[in-house]
C-alpha cells in the first residue's frame, strides 16, 4: 500500500485538500431520499485523487484522525445548513467513526454537544461503525451508544459480514441499520453463495428489528434482486456516485424518481437516459462530476 507521510497529509488538511463528497441513500420501493453519507475525499494540487483505502488509513496510524474527524463532523453540519438554507431538507447525514475515535474520552461529550446543534437545524446524525470498531471494550462503546441513541443518533454497523460478527454483541448493540458489504452486492447475482448470505443478512435483520442498506448498487437487476428480498435502502453508482454538496443540490433537484424494479423495463442498464439527463442539468449549473 501507497504510504503518505504525516507531514503531507497534515499540509494537505491545512491547504484544504481533504474534500467532503456525499452519497445519496434511497429507500428503495418509495425512491424517498433517506439521507446522505458524507465521505473524505483528498484532491492534490496536481489534480488527482488519492483514494480514502490509502490516507484513511495513515489518518488512523498518524493520529490526524481525531482532527480531521472533528472538522467532517463540523462540515457536514455546515453543509446541512447549506443546503436547507435552499429549500433542501437532506434529513440524516452518515459518518464513518474510526475506533480511534471512539474509544477517546473527549469524543462522547463532544458529539453530544455537536448533536444540540444538528437537531436545532432539522438535520440529524447517524454513526457508521465496523464490527472491528466494537471488539475492544464492548461495554463501554455500548454505553455510549445509548447515550447517543438518546440524542437522536442512529447507528449502522458497517460492511456488515465482513468482520468479526458477533451475533451476541450485535444483540447488546442499539444499531438501526446492517449495512451489507458491495462485495456481497457485486456477486450476488452470479455466486449462490453470495446471493444465500445477502438474503440471510436481511432476514435476520428484519427479525432483530433493524434495516438493511445495500452499497454499491451498480444495474438495475440488482436493484431488482434487492427489491425482491425486502431490503429497505440502497445507495450506489447506479443512482448517483458521491458528489460535492453543490452539484449533489442540482442533482437532487433534477432528479427524477428511479422506476420500482417491478415496473422497470427487462432491459438491464447502469446508466440510463435518465441519468444522462441530470448530468446534463448539472454541467449546465457549472458543476464537475467527473
């Protein structure tokens, strides 16, 4: 892996390199917008785009992570406001916690503190956390968690299945939503296996109380299969990659509701004229999303 210097990273913090894009999510029978997830991404002077699975990291083992989580947390409330300030109401944003984050003494009374100002502004909070996050002090993360569920927080466990899964923990955990892996996403329609662990994850979710959310929804005949097992929300290329907050707002406006998989037509497509058509409406507004 592709190592970046802590010196580098943190220059590239102060000179604004480090970008917030979100993902819309959906639920995916109504096509009702469910929030937004907020992702790190880092734009060089040079004009590339050095991948989160390569800094994410380094933010983690350099220590950066604690700073650069607070200033997500703080932009991300800035863009909601943005964003209702023009008639958009985004509903809930999600962030990534690291476990670095989370087991910090300072990191609960904080985010408690954030939330105050979050629901003033109509906007709510939900927490994404890996199964590898909770397995060092469980108690106490529980413990934490509730307190935060109590604040209007909402909890999603990660790349649900690819982890250490405990299904006693997961019992214990206040989560609302399993979130199923896009591995799982990308092989479900041409691995049995897959397909038998994707349909497993919802049920068992539907039975524990939770909602399932799919990432990486890429065609339509994925969209199709999800449909079919009941999972409640889905986020993926195949409705809009992640964008900045301007070109996501003309995004949103333009849009038009994506066709439920049971109307839609045989024909499979990831980018259909529909999404032709938004594109060309945001690259009107002057916006980039390429």
């Amino acid at each position: 892996m592709r190592r970046v210097p802590r010196e580098r990273l943190k220059r590239a913090f102060e000179n604004r390199e480090l970008q917030v894009h979100y993902q819309p999510k959906f639920h995916l029978d109504t096509s009702e917008l469910r929030g937004v997830e907020a992702l790190l991404r880092w734009h060089t002077p040079a004009n590339d785009w050095i991948s989160p699975s390569i800094f994410v990291p380094m933010l983690e083992e350099t220590g950066l992570i604690g700073e650069v989580g607070a200033w997500l947390f703080e932009q991300a409330a800035a863009d909601a406001d943005w964003w209702r300030r023009r008639g958009l109401d985004i509903g809930r944003i999600a962030l990534n916690v690291s476990p670095l984050q989370l087991r910090s003494d300072d990191f609960l009374p904080w985010v408690l503190n954030m939330c105050g100002s979050w629901n003033s502004q109509g906007t709510a909070l939900d927490i994404e956390l890996t199964e590898s996050a909770l397995l060092s002090e469980p108690e106490r993360i529980v413990d934490a968690m509730e307190a935060l569920v109590g604040a209007n927080v909402r909890f999603a466990l990660d790349d649900f299945g690819m982890g250490y899964s405990s299904l006693d923990l997961l019992m214990r955990l206040p989560v609302s939503y399993l979130k199923i892996d896009r591995s799982f996403i990308a092989r479900m329609l041409t691995s049995c296996k897959a397909s038998a662990l994707v349909e497993a994850i919802v049920r068992m979710a539907h039975e524990i109380g939770v909602e399932t959310i799919a990432e990486g929804i890429e065609t339509a005949d994925q969209l199709q299969r999800l449909w079919e097992l009941n999972c409640e929300i889905g986020q993926g290329h195949y409705f809009c990659p992640a964008m900045a907050r301007e070109p996501l707002l003309e995004w949103l406006r333009a849009r038009p509701s994506f066709r439920r998989p049971h109307d839609r037509p045989s024909q499979d497509t990831s980018m259909s004229d529909r999404h032709r058509n938004v594109a060309a409406a945001i690259a009107a507004a002057g916006y980039d999303i390429t």
